[in-house]
C-alpha cells in the first residue's frame, strides 16, 4: 500500500502564508493525507487519469484563517474514499468533479466563519454505482451555504446532505439521473 502525507503547520503571521498541493495520482490502494493549517489554503487531487484508481483513501483537513478550497477529480475508479473537514474563518470551497466509478463514499464538513459551498459532478455515460455522499454544512450568522450536486448514470446512490444555521440563507440543488433499477435513498435537511 502507497501511502502519501503531506503536513503543512505554518505559525499565524501578519502576511499571507498560502499553501498550494497538487497531485496526480495513479495505481491502487493509495493513502494520501493532507493537512493545512494557518492561511490561504488549496488542494487538487486527481485520481484515474489514464486508468481506474480503486480502493484509495484520501483525507483533506483544512483549519483557521481565510480561503480553503479543495478539489478532487476521479476519472475512474471503485471503491475510493474522500472525507475533506473545512473549519475556521473564511470562504469553504470543496468539489467532487468528472466522478465516475463505484462504491466510491464521500464525506464533507464545513464549518466556521465564511460562506460554504460544495459540488459533486459526474458527466454524461458515466457509471455511478452505490456512490454515498454525506455532506454538513455548519456556520454562524453570516455563513452562506450552498451545494449543487449532479449524478448521472446513478443506481443505488445514497445522498444526505445537511444545511444547519436559521440565520443564514442555504440553497441546494440535486439533479440525478437514473439507469434502470434502483435510484437510491435521498435526504436534503435544511435548519
């Protein structure tokens, strides 16, 4: 098994401190674990560029001040997980793009300060199997959240999805498209 850690910890400074990873990944059974604390964060992974990336676990954790934004693309591949954790003060930004695989599940938090937003895209012929996308949303007055979730292809997609805050507005939109068969579960809570 590959594993990859990358482990920024800046100390809080006056002046921008942006951190910036990128990776393109290949093969199978990866371990990739990124951590970014401090200011100005951004994260690309790709997974399956030229072939299926399958049982891989990508884990992105992004903390205290300013813009976080991360995105994963899988091209292909089977049995992935992505949990991304957005905390702090700033705008969130996590997206889930060109998704076509599998039994690929998909955790994302965002909290604190800031508007939040989210995106999970599959394109057309895809194959979109038992994906599971659980997603939550938290933040004070102010915190703006909004998601836009897009399937195609989907059979037995489980999505739950949460928007906590009464003070703020939220705005979701869910588009999936079936193939024969078992659509799946679907749960939108907005508080």
């Amino acid at each position: 098994m590959k594993k990859i850690l990358i482990l920024f910890l800046l100390p809080y400074i006056s002046i921008a401190a942006d951190n910036h990873i990128m990776i393109d990944q290949i093969g199978n059974n990866n371990t990739i674990t990124i951590s970014q604390d401090s200011s100005g964060h951004s994260a690309t992974v790709t997974l399956g560029k030229s072939s299926s990336v399958d049982n891989s676990i990508i884990m992105i954790d992004q903390k205290d001040y300013s813009t976080k934004s991360v995105a994963v693309e899988i091209k292909s591949g089977y049995n992935n997980g992505v949990d991304i954790l957005q905390q702090g003060i700033g705008n969130h930004t996590a997206s889930i793009i060109n998704l076509n695989g599998a039994a690929n599940n998909f955790i994302i938090s965002q909290s604190g300060l800031g508007n939040h937003s989210f995106t999970t895209t599959a394109t057309s012929n895809t194959i979109n199997d038992s994906n599971t996308v659980t997603a939550v949303q938290t933040g004070n007055s102010g915190a703006n959240k909004v998601f836009n979730l897009n399937l195609n292809g989907a059979t037995g997609a489980s999505v739950n999805i949460q928007q906590t805050n009464p003070w703020s507005p939220d705005s979701g939109s869910l588009t999936i498209q079936c193939l024969p068969g078992s659509c799946g579960s679907y749960s939108y809570i907005r508080q």
